[in-house]
C-alpha cells in the first residue's frame, strides 16, 4: 500500500478511493475474514491523508457490511456476505445449504386467516379465500438473517398451521406433504430500512438497510399462485446476484 496509489488529481474525494482500495483488498483476500484493518493513524501514514479521512473511509466501509468495528480495538474484516443467485425458484433452506451453513428458523406465527384486502386485491382470489400465514425468523448457522412472512393458499395444503416450522422446510412439506410442485415465482427486490420490529427480532442495535423482497409463486401450470411472500433481509448480509447474457 502506498501514497501513490490515492490520486490527488481525481474528481473523486480521497476517503472514497481509500474505501475503494480497502474493499478491493477484502473481496481478493488479501486480508481474512476478522482480520484487524490498519487503523486510522497507520492508514494515515500509509496514504498521507488525515486521520478524518482515514475514519470517514472505514465508517462507511462499515456501514456497507464489509467491516465492523470494536470499540478500543479497531476494525475488523466482516464475514463476506451471502450471496443469491436470481435464476432458480429456490427455498430457503436450499439457499442456505449450496453455501455450507445451517438453516434454521423461528416460528412467530402459524395461523389461518381469511378476508386479507392486501391478499384479495394482489392476487385476485374470493374475499373469503383462506389462507396460512407463516411468520418466521430465518437463521444461517444460528444467526438470524431475514424475516420472512408466507401466505398460502390452504385449500391447496389443508392443516399446514398445525406443523412446526421450527426445524421443517416449507417447500419441503409443500411436496413431500402435499404433491405440490412448484412451477415458477415473480419476484421484486427493494431497498428499505429496518423499521422497530425488524431491528429488535434480528437483534441489531440500530436501524440498518434491509434488502426487502416480495414473490408470488405460482404451480407448474404457471397460473395458479400457491404462495405470495414477504422476506426481508439484512443487507450488510446479504447481496443478490444476476447473471445477464446478451
Ligand atoms: C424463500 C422464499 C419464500 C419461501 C421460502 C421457503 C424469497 C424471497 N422467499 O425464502 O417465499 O417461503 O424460501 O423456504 O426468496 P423453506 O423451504 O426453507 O421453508
């Protein structure tokens, strides 16, 4: 690392080409997963910046999920962040699994409920149309990680409020259980920030961004919807990823 590489002539703000160069050097490796980060006074030295630039580098660089900083000790390199692929119409658990870590999830609730406007009206289905709402916590290898709220369709899986989703897969159930295949999902990403619930259940300290998703799903004739679901997950822990083709 050196002073040349920080060009002074650039239009672009000197702590904004420190990130840059920290993030390049975290996504090749060349520092480990909780490797401490030089501090701000070496980082100082290194580039010739001020300590103020120095901190405004690594706070952001925190604020987008590669660092976390321990008070008195400095800032270290956070686990990479879970990467998912938007091609295939996966679970969960699937998802989960294809990285190597432990799916897990908390059951907040399981019920059936009927006469939901927001349902009626996105899905086109009889105002008196039952539905199963499951709300769950979703872990990886114990961490909570996203929150996720299912609606199915019950008459498609009759009594799926009476099975615990602490430690089964719903994609699962919906198969094995139900002979449901499913065809194909629509689905949205958006950015939001994570409101007073979603701070306390995923036990963060202050509000963060979330990456918030919505799918329909729908049955291998393409038209039936099945599920419509809402997931939100931390973005400092998690990235989508796209494949385009031209
Ligand atoms: C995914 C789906 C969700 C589905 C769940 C099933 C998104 C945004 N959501 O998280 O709709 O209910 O998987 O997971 O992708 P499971 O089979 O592990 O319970």
């Amino acid at each position: 690392m050196s002073q040349a590489e920080v060009s002074r002539k650039s239009p672009i703000p000197i702590y904004h080409q420190i990130k840059e160069l920290l993030k390049e050097r975290i996504e090749s490796g060349f520092f480990d997963t909780h490797e401490c980060l030089p501090s701000e006074r070496e980082l100082g030295e290194m580039y010739g910046i001020s300590r103020m630039t120095a901190r405004r580098a690594l706070k952001e660089l925190e604020g987008e999920g590669y660092v976390y900083r321990e008070q008195g000790k400095g800032s270290f390199v956070a686990e990479p962040k879970l990467r998912q692929a938007l091609l295939h119409l996966t679970s969960f658990t699937e998802d989960m699994r294809k990285r190597g870590l432990d799916p897990g999830a908390k059951v907040l609730e399981n019920q059936v409920i009927e006469g939901d406007k927001e349902l009626v009206d996105k899905l086109g289905v009889l105002p008196e149309e039952k539905f199963v709402r499951l709300q769950r916590v979703r872990l990886a290898d114990g961490e909570p990680l996203a929150i996720e709220t299912s609606f199915l369709r019950r008459k498609f899986c009759p009594e799926l409020e009476e099975i615990d989703f602490n430690n089964e897969s719903l994609y699962r159930v919906l198969n094995e259980r139900y002979g449901i295949d499913l065809g194909r999902a629509e689905q949205t990403v958006e950015a939001t920030l994570s409101g007073e619930f979603e701070t306390q259940i995923l036990n963060i300290e202050k509000a963060v961004p979330m990456l918030s998703t919505e799918r329909i799903t729908y049955l291998t004739d393409g038209e039936t919807v099945i599920e419509y679901a809402r997931s939100t997950y931390r973005a400092d822990r998690y990235k989508l990823y796209v494949e385009l083709r031209r």
